[in-house]
C-alpha cells in the first residue's frame, strides 16, 4: 500500500502503511520497522490520531468465512427530493455493510453480503421497494485484486 498524504514525512507515511497492513503490530516492531524508538512512534501515532488522520482500529472480516458466499457492489438510483429517506432506509437492512453518496453513475453504491443469489435477490427487491428507488444496478465480485481495506 503506498500512502501519500500532503503533510506527512515518510516516517508518519511508512508508519501508516504499517498499521493499514496490520494494526496490531507492536510499538517495538514499528520502530524497527521504520528506524525510530519506541517512544517516537508513539507520539507519532498520538499526533496522527489528534489530526484524525487515524480514524480508528479496525479489524477486517472474510465474509466467506462466515457463510457470505456473495459479495455484491450496489449502485442505487433515486428520485434527489428522496435521497436522504432512502440513505436512511438503507441503514436499518443488515446485509447491507457500506453506504456511500457519489457523483458517479449512481447516486448511492452500496456493498451488500449476501449467503446466496436467492438471497441477493431478496435485499435487491427490498431496496427497490423503497420510497424514491428507481434502479439498482448490482456487480458481483469475482475476486479480490488489492484490499481488503476498511472502510
């Protein structure tokens, strides 16, 4: 992963990297890692939380692993005057792990997991039945390329 912020040295950059890989990594090994000592490193990260850079810690899922067999890429049309209804109704369907307003194709893109396509094709249905839901336009993940990353 490269890490280009406006900013940051390389050190705060590498230190990133690092945690985005893996953020349980010891104090002692980030250090090593990016030729600092411990205590350095720590008041980096203090600095880059404080800033909000680092946002939180996170732990990344394999959906497969936990009877998610479909991942699917959602873009979701709407009618505009319906947008802030139908973000919130998207919220309360569970399967539904990610929300995002755009200025791409879709006004909203969605990342669902579902355990199967009958299943997909329910989720779909419900969020077309959804006040102000034109159109859903569903991509299926084939394979990972580069990730994951938290979102």
């Amino acid at each position: 992963m490269d890490v280009k912020i406006r900013g940051l040295d390389e050190k705060d950059e590498k230190i990133l990297e690092m945690l985005m890989r893996n953020s349980r990594i010891s104090y002692t090994d980030l250090a090593r890692i990016v030729g600092l000592s411990d205590v350095a490193v720590i008041k980096r990260i203090k600095k880059l939380e404080d800033a909000g850079v680092i946002k939180s810690y996170t732990i990344v899922v394999d959906p497969s692993k936990i009877g998610y067999k479909l991942t699917c890429f959602t873009g979701i049309n709407v009618q505009p005057q319906e947008l802030f209804h139908v973000l919130e109704e998207l919220k309360k369907i569970p399967n539904i792990k990610y929300i995002a307003m755009t200025s791409g194709d879709h006004h909203i893109m969605a990342i669902i997991w579902a355990r199967d396509q009958d299943e997909l094709t329910k989720i779909h249905e419900k969020i077309l039945s959804i006040k102000g839901v034109e159109k859903v336009y569903p991509a299926i993940k084939l394979q990972e390329v580069k990730g994951p990353i938290c979102l």
